[in-house]
C-alpha cells in the first residue's frame, strides 16, 4: 500500500503547522479543523474515505495544536477571534 505512507506524511505534516492562537484550546480547535481537511482530501484523493480521513486528521491536528505552544509554531490569531 503505497498510499498509506502518503496519507501519514500529509497528516503529520498538517499535524504540525497546524496551530494558531494564544491559547490551548484555540490551537487544538484550528489545528483539528485543517487536520480534518487535510485528512479529508487525501482520503478522498488516495480512494480512501474521505469520513476516516477527516476523523484520523482532526485527532492529529487537534493533539498537534495542544501539544505545541505559541513559540513553537505561530499562524497568527483565529478566525473566530
């Protein structure tokens, strides 16, 4: 399966950029919303689901976004800020 490697770069690398906002919870809200995306599109991109995609990808990002703090990676302030 060489779609599986492509689908857990793409995830891990969403994973860590993923974060924006001061605050733990806002890293984790952005970090799930782009992960579910991510992981939407290379589900559906790979003849995977697109379902188990954005599940698997929002978990990620939302764990890369409260594991991470401001220093380590900052995209700014949210949207819904």
């Amino acid at each position: 399966m060489k779609t599986l490697p492509t689908i857990a770069a793409l995830i891990c690398t969403v994973s860590m950029l993923s974060a924006c906002g001061d605050s733990k919870g806002d890293r984790a809200l952005s970090g799930a919303g782009l992960g579910a995306g991510a992981g939407a599109v290379a589900g559906a991109v790979t003849g995977g689901s697109a379902t188990s995609g954005a599940l698997i990808g929002g978990a990620l990002g939302a764990a890369g976004g409260a594991l991470t703090d401001k220093n380590d990676v900052n995209f700014g302030k949210p949207v819904w800020r």
